[in-house]
C-alpha cells in the first residue's frame, strides 16, 4: 500500500526533528556566550514548532491507513499538515541560517572562546527582519 511510505516517510520526518532538537540543546551551551538571547530563541522556538507539527503530522498521516472515512479525513488532513510544516521547516531553516551566517554562531565552534560583537543593527533590534 502506497500510504505506508508515506507513514514510513513521516515517521523519518519526525525522528529527524527529535535529533534536530537534541543536537541543537546540547550545543545551545556553546552557542550562548556567541549570539543574543533573543536569536537563539526565535530558532529554538521555530525548531520546537516543527517538532510538533512534524509529531502531530505522523499521528494524523496513521490515520490514513484506514480504509474508511477515517482514513480518507486522514490523507486530507496529512497532505494540509504537509504543507504546514512545509512552512515550519523554512521558519526553522531560516533562522538556523541566520545564526550561523548572520549571528556569528559558527564562530563558536570554529574559535573556542570567541565572542562576536553584535552589529548596529543587532544592537538597534532594526534588522532585515525587524528585531524579531
């Protein structure tokens, strides 16, 4: 049955969010001293919303296995989740970028002990994305 890989496909998605969020938590203690409070938690709450949508998504995607109603509600609503966390996945890509390329994080792992001083526009809270 074709809806089992796309099950066994969702439950790959979720797992790797999990990872995803336990990588970053592990290293959020290295990262500290290098980036502001406030970015670290735009992408830890991102990641955090992928993760559930990625959990809920799995959760509905197994209902699709049925062969009733029940199961057709279930692929709907797995492909509308799909396109939600289509979005979540790019909110959390996004501002992982940023820290690494805009925030210095990088420099956490590359210079132990570095710290990178924050640009006018960190300071101001007036950058391309509006002080998020």
């Amino acid at each position: 049955m074709i809806w089992a890989v796309v099950v066994a496909l969702h439950a790959g998605l979720a797992v790797s969010a999990w990872f995803a969020a336990e990588v970053g938590e592990r290293s959020l203690h290295i990262v500290e001293p290098v980036v502001q409070e406030r970015f670290l938690d735009m992408h830890t709450e991102a990641g955090d919303r992928l993760q559930l949508a990625t959990g809920v998504a799995f959760l509905v995607c197994l209902a699709g296995l049925a062969r009733d109603r029940v199961g057709r509600v279930g692929r709907i609503a797995t492909t509308a989740l799909a396109w939600g966390m289509l979005f979540l996945g790019y909110e959390a890509g996004q501002t992982g970028g940023e820290l690494v390329y805009r925030h210095g994080a990088a420099r956490a792992f590359a210079e132990p002990g570095s710290t990178v001083d924050p640009t006018p526009d960190e300071r101001s809270g007036t950058g391309r994305n509006g002080g998020r």
